[in-house]
C-alpha cells in the first residue's frame, strides 16, 4: 500500500499545471503501451518483450529526428531517448518504476518559483498553522505576474491542505514542498 505523501507524490508528478510539458514524447497512450510490454518483460522475462521495448524507443527517435522542434530541445529529447533506450538492459529497475510513476513522458519545466522562494513556502508550513499556510499561499500566488506561477502554485496547496488532512506531519510536508521544483529532474533520472 502506498503512503499518502507518496501518492501525492505522484499526482504532483503527473500534474501538467506544475510540471508543464514543452514536448510531449510519449504521450499516455503510448506511455501505457511501453509499461505494459516492460512489465510483461519483467514479470515474465520475455526478451521479445524487452526488445520491442528498445524497437518503440527507436521508432520515437527516428520520429524526433523528423521533428521540427527547438535544435537545444531535440538535442536534450534524443539524449533522454537514448538513455530510456539503454536503461532496458542497465537500469530496469529503474525504467520499470518511470513508468509506473508517471502517466506519459516528456521534457519539461516546472512551473513552481525558484528553490530559494520554495525555501519561504517551506518555513510558512512549518511553523505555522494550515489556515495560516493557505492564506500565505493565496496571498503570494494572487501577488504572481506569471498565470502559470500562480496556477501552480494553487494546486501546492491543494497538495499541502491534502496532505495535512491525512494527519502527515508539517515537517514532511514543509520538506516535501521544499523539494517540489527539483523534482524536474524526475524525467532525467536514467541519463
């Protein structure tokens, strides 16, 4: 059974107002597809299903390659590919829980403010109580130029006020929220 921090978690990794996509590659369709036929090599240690795994990953490189996409971002897509590709034989354990974790795939950008504003909201939660929190979190995300700063922000608090209903503690939660922005590098975790 899951903890309640780590289903949260993984809602806020799936959450496209906190993690915005710049280039969807697989989308949830064929994300599901590539863990259905990793679990079935897992399970089952089927090599044909590990290696339509790395065929589907090729095929999505190939596809990339056509694309008309920003040179810096193709660069970082190919590279994020080809490491999906070798984690099949290096890192399964690894791929296996990507793609458990997540509901599609993609490069992308954290909506949230800097780690050092993320530090403000972190040291609000812990030393203050949850009505305290909310008002702090409306107040400096109506005070947000960015609409998508502000939108993601909103939906922390949704995070927080569920978390804090679930009785987990502030300090967790207060760390957890810390840590929000760089989880940006959930995506890049086998390069």
């Amino acid at each position: 059974m899951m903890s309640k921090i780590d289903e949260v978690f993984r809602k806020v990794l799936n959450d496209r107002d906190i993690f915005w996509y710049k280039v969807e590659i697989f989308d949830e369709k064929e994300w599901a597809e590539l863990q259905q036929i990793f679990d079935d090599y897992i399970k089952n240690k089927k090599k044909d299903s590990k290696d339509l795994v790395k065929r589907k990953i090729d095929q999505k490189i190939k596809f990339i390659q056509r694309r008309n996409i920003r040179h810096e971002d193709k660069n970082k897509i190919l590279k994020l590919l080809t490491a999906l590709k070798n984690s099949v034989d290096e890192m399964p354990n690894l791929l296996y829980e990507l793609l458990n974790t997540l509901n599609s795939y993609g490069l992308v950008k954290c909506n949230l403010p800097s780690s050092r504003s993320m530090e403000i909201f972190r040291k609000v939660i812990e030393r203050y109580d949850i009505s305290t929190v909310r008002h702090f979190f409306i107040t400096k995300a109506s005070k947000e130029s960015n609409p998508h700063v502000r939108k993601a922000l909103k939906k922390v608090l949704e995070y927080v006020e569920e978390l804090h209903i679930s009785g987990v503690s502030s300090e967790k939660i207060a760390y957890f929220v810390r840590k929000l922005n760089s989880l940006e590098k959930y995506w890049e975790v086998i390069e």
